[in-house]
C-alpha cells in the first residue's frame, strides 16, 4: 500500500480519484459507510450552501434537474454513493 485516505466523504473520495488515475495503490478508511457524518451527524432540513451546479465530483460535471438549487445532506450522501458506484 502507498497510500492511506481517512475518510470517505466527497473530499477522501476525490483523492482516491486522483490517487486512482495516478495508478497510486491505496486504501480508504471509514468510521462505517460512505459519507457517513452526512448521513448521520446532519440536521434532517440541512442544506448545501453552494449551488447544485457547483456541487460535483472529479471526473464529472453537473447531471441533475435543478443546477440552481441547494441540494440535502441526504442527497448529497445519494451523490457520494454514486460516484463510487
């Protein structure tokens, strides 16, 4: 192993996508599943404070129906989970 990421929310993510195209071996630790403090330690009404449009991963640009919107915490755990996938 050449590299150890802690935690795998959208910023842990993002390095193994980097770390991934590099051909760099690594690993990710979470405390259980993906975005886990985004689906556990947010308020029910949270929203982001950004834009949907601005509100995207490595690789990829914005693909939802509402880019001037403020996604939930939940969504945004659904679009963690499907970056992985």
């Amino acid at each position: 192993m050449d590299a150890v990421v802690v935690g795998a929310g959208p910023f842990g993510l993002g390095v193994s996508y980097h770390l991934q195209r590099l051909c760099v071996r690594h690993t990710i630790f979470e405390r259980r599943q993906i975005a886990e403090s985004w689906r556990t330690q947010r308020w029910d009404n949270f929203r982001m404070n950004t834009p949907n449009v601005t509100t995207i991963m490595p690789g990829g640009p914005y693909a939802g129906r509402d880019p001037d919107g403020f996604m939930t915490g939940r969504d945004f755990a659904h679009l963690l989970d499907e970056f992985v996938s």
